[in-house]
C-alpha cells in the first residue's frame, strides 16, 4: 500500500477559529478524517502531521524520507511564502510533493501570492477550500502511478 504524508503548517490547528470568512469553519481533524476516508477508497495510507514549529516541521520532512513515503502533501500556510528552511528540505525528496492552500493565494495579499515551494512540487492546488486537500490527495496518488 502505498504512503502518503499530509503536511499542515503554522496555525492550522486552529481551523474551524481562525479567520472563518476564509477558511471556512471546518477542523483540522474534520479535514484529516476526509482525506482518511478517500485514502480508503483509493488504497493509500494517508499519515497526517502538524506543527507550529518550522524545526519540527523539518525533521518531520527528513522522516519522511528516511521512511521512503511515496509523495508528499503540503499546505505550510505563511511558510509557503518565505521559509527557505523547509523548502530545502522539501528538495531532498525525491517524491512528488503537492502544494495544497485551502484560499486562493494568487488572489490574496501581494505576500502570499509568491511561493518558495512551487519550483520544487509536481504542483499546487488552492482555492477550493477543503476540497483542495482531497484533489492534492487524488494528484499525489496519480502522480505515483505514473512513476
């Protein structure tokens, strides 16, 4: 069975509270149970990590490696935009990785409309709300199918 690893970055804890107008109202942990759900159905094991702390977010990253994870999954929040730290770990899989925003972030503050991640993961899927985590689920699978 092949293994997937969902990263969620700074803040995402706090779904379902924070800024509700974009993000919506769903948890975390609702999230984390579809993407459970649809790994079922396509016959994946979906791991899912978070953490507000860029350091753990790295090692997390270097795990997966050492665990030989089959793509990565990837919404780091604002460290999309700016940390050069993850995104050189990242860079060490060699595995798909897909990036994952719930809003649209070219749509958004001139920040977030630039990230360190994009040159480096098989794509980017963002706008959709949570159902952006379940099309990433669907690409990272068909993006290992075609290795």
């Amino acid at each position: 069975m092949k293994k997937m690893l969902m990263l969620h970055g700074i803040n995402h804890n706090m779904f379902g509270k924070r800024d509700p107008k974009q993000y919506g109202t769903v948890t975390l942990a609702e999230i984390d149970a579809r993407l459970q759900a649809l790994g079922r159905e396509l016959d994946v094991e979906v791991e899912s990590f978070q953490t507000n702390h860029e350091g753990e977010m790295c090692e997390r990253i270097h795990q997966a490696y050492a665990d030989g994870v089959d793509a990565v999954l990837i919404n780091a929040g604002a460290w999309t935009h700016y940390s050069y730290g993850i995104r050189d770990a990242l860079a060490i899989l060699t595995v798909p990785i897909v990036e994952i925003h719930m809003s649209n972030i070219h749509a958004r503050e001139p920040f977030r409309h630039q990230s360190v991640f994009a040159e480096i993961a098989k794509g980017q899927i963002c706008g959709f709300g949570t159902e952006s985590y379940l099309l990433g689920l669907r690409a990272a699978v068909a993006a290992t199918a075609a290795q």
